[in-house]
C-alpha cells in the first residue's frame, strides 16, 4: 500500500538513521579492544576508518542508482548489510582476526552504511520542498542519534548481560539493528509524480532555473569550482570532528586520570560512555538546529559559523585541563559536525537543484569517506606516538583543518550552478 503521509516516510527515515548511526559509538570500543587483543591505537581505528570510507563510497554509488533502483530497494539492502557487518566483526572478534573485522565491520558494513544514509535523506527531500532544511536536518538528525542509543542502551545493557563478551555484544547488536532497521527502511518511497504539500505553491520556473535543471554528466559537477569548494569545507568540518567521534572517549579518560587518579577503569569507561552519549544529542540536533537555521541565513553563512566557531574551540581545547569543559567544548565541535551533514544536503539541493540532488550529494559524500580515514588515522598515529601530548597536538592539527575550510567558505556562495553543455 502506498505511503500517503510525508510525516510518516520522514519519521521511518529518521529510526533508519538511528540504527546506521550507532557507527559513531565506535570510541565506546576503541579502547576495550586495544586492552583485551593487545591492538594499537591506529590498528582498532582502522575498523571505523574503513567503515565510514565505504559509507561515503557506497552512498556515492547509491546516489547515481538510486532513481532505478527505489529508495525502498537500495535501503533495505543497507540495512541488512550494516547487520550482517555486525555478525562477521563478532566473528573477527572470536578469531581475534583484525583482517576479518575490517572485511566484515569495515567493508560490508560501511557499505551498508551508505546505501542506508543517502536513501532517507534524498527522497524525505522530495516530500518537503516547502521545508528543505528542517526535513532534511531532522533526518540525518537521527544518524547523530544513533550514538546515544548504543553507548547509553544497548552496548552497556549488552556488556552486563554477557559479562563483557564483546563477540556477544556485536553480535546481538546486529541483530537488534536489522529487526529495528529493515521495517523502517520498507516503508520509503517517493512521493507521487507532482506531488506538492497543501497550500504550497512552488516559486515560478524562470530561463535561469530551467537551465539548471538540464542535466550533465556527473562529471560536469564534479568538475565545477563550487562543486570543489563545497566537497572541501565538507572534508575539511567532518575531518576535525571525527577525530573526537573516534576518540572522546579516550581523551575525556586521560584528562580524569590526571584530576582524578582514584577513579578505576569502569568508572573511567562509564564517563566515556556518558561523554559519547551528551556528545551525540549535540550532534543529533545540531543538524537539525543549522540546517533549520540554513533556511534563515543562507546555507554558506551557516557553514561560515560553523567552521570558524569551532576554529576558537579547538585553540580553547590547547589550553584546557578540565575534564567538564572539555567535555562541553568536545559538545559544541559534534553540534558543528552535525551541523555540516545538517546543511549540506539543502546547499546541494538549491545549487545543483532537485533533478540531480541524488546524484550530485551522493558524490560530495565521498568526501566523508576521504575524512573517515584521515581524521581517525590522524588521532590515532598522534596518540600512539605522542602519548605525553597527543591531545594538545590533535587539536592544533584540528583547528588548522577548521581554518583552511573556513577560509575557502569566503569564497563559496548561494548561487545556483548554470550548467553549461
């Protein structure tokens, strides 16, 4: 039976995206499976760092086929991929095969990933072009989200349960996240062809925006300076974020050894927990917030805040001893993270415009997978060779990243792209 209600695809869309987000609990892992399998920092990382590049990859490809295949095909097919990649990690966990986990975790997950993340946000866009940025935001929302679920729900109750057996703990949790995930991706699909809200009348066609329209190859965007532009400060925000998402955890336990020497390793693994699950309600809602916000400002100004706010973060972070405010500012850097996947999708949607959205953001996603590997692999080789100071070096390389974005969002506008044949 045909969906008839826009609220409905947009809530199933965004319990979708709760169950894909979970990846960024990843820090609530890093440090149980350096101590039990004896792996370096970087080692462990590369689990996530493989996962998030076959997201970007993945949804890349899901972008270009999405039209042929249905938001309905390719999002199941996410979602029982990401499960599936649960299943073979707890199995590399009981070979203590760190190949395995990143075949399994890694490479069959993040695609599962990817092919999940791209079909909410691309077709819940189609159903609310009189609200793009607060649709949207409310969607991916739930991708920062998913976090909270599994640091504060379902890893801990997991732990407890099977006695801290994380080839237990990964493979439940694959399960629970294909039986919550599948219904939610069924029910997506496209709104009917001309369909427009009540009371919404769309803004006039005029030479300029029917020229838009026309559709290239996706190598006419990708080529295009705005195109380029918009791929680097996308790069560039989620590259200093995910440096924490890897590793808050980590960092938040080493500044409480510091003021608080007498707190023991549970307690320590429980404020890490606590840090991931605060941290990704930020992130959560700060793609609602800025892309609600994009709607009012303009999208480039809301990544001008974005990225120039975090830069005065990460100089406050070289200076911070303090396990609350690190926690607080770590807060802040996940709601601009957020705010980047937030805003995104509408800048594309209003540069490129609705015809080639998929086509055009599934491509710019790649520059998350590029981030995946080099702002977790960063945190990791500087943790693992720089013990005595890895946090402060992190964030000097962090607000550099933030900087370069920043400076290139000064030369980025609203303007539609004119494409030209």
């Amino acid at each position: 039976m045909a969906v008839k209600n826009r609220w409905l695809v947009a809530g199933m869309g965004t319990l979708l995206q709760i169950t894909l987000g979970t990846i960024y609990s990843w820090s609530y892992f890093q440090k149980l499976l350096v101590t039990k399998y004896g792996w370096s920092n970087s080692a462990a990382a590369w689990a996530f760092s493989i996962s998030i590049c076959m997201l970007g990859l993945s949804a890349a490809w899901g972008g270009v086929n999405l039209a042929k295949l249905g938001p309905r095909r390719l999002a199941t097919l996410g979602s029982t991929l990401y499960g599936i990649g649960f299943l073979i990690g707890a199995l590399a966990l009981h070979l203590e095969s760190l190949f395995l986990l990143y075949i399994g975790f890694g490479f069959v997950g993040g695609c599962g990933l990817g092919l999940g993340y791209v079909t909410p946000v691309a077709t819940v866009a189609k159903w609310f072009p009189d609200m793009k940025g607060l649709a949207t935001g409310m969607v991916v929302m739930g991708f920062g989200l998913g976090a909270l679920v599994m640091s504060k729900v379902i890893a801990p109750v997991l732990m407890t349960a099977t006695d801290g057996n994380l080839v237990h703990v990964f493979a439940i949790s694959g399960i629970i996240l294909f039986v919550v995930s599948f219904p939610a991706a069924w029910m997506l699909e496209n709104p009917p062809a001309g369909y427009l809200p009540a009371g919404y009348t769309p803004p006039a066609a005029s030479a300029g925006s029917a020229q838009q329209e026309s559709v290239l190859p996706l190598a006419g965007y990708m080529l295009s300076r705005k195109y380029i532009m918009m791929w680097l400060i996308f790069f560039l925000n989620i590259t200093a974020g995910i440096m924490f998402i890897g590793f808050q955890s980590p960092m938040l336990q080493d500044l409480l050894k510091l003021s608080s020497p007498e707190m023991d390793a549970t307690a320590l693994a429980a404020a890490g927990a606590t840090l991931i699950a605060i941290s990704s309600l930020f992130n959560g809602v700060g793609r609602f917030f800025w892309g609600s916000l994009s709607d009012k400002l303009g999208r480039i100004n809301a990544f001008r805040l974005i990225l120039g706010s975090q830069v005065l973060v990460f100089v406050l972070l070289l200076f911070i001893n303090s396990p609350m405010i690190f926690g607080i500012l770590v807060c802040y850097t996940l709601l601009c993270y957020g705010g980047g996947f937030g805003t995104m999708p509408s800048y594309v949607l209003d540069v490129f415009g609705a015809k080639v959205m998929p086509l055009v953001y599934g491509s710019i996603l790649t520059a998350w997978s590029m981030a995946g590997i080099v702002g977790p692999q960063l945190a990791a080789l500087i943790k693992d060779n720089f013990a005595e100071n890895a946090s402060r070096y992190t964030f000097g390389v962090g607000a550099i990243i933030l900087a370069c974005g920043f400076l290139i969002a000064l030369f980025l506008d609203n303007k539609k792209f004119e494409a030209k044949r």
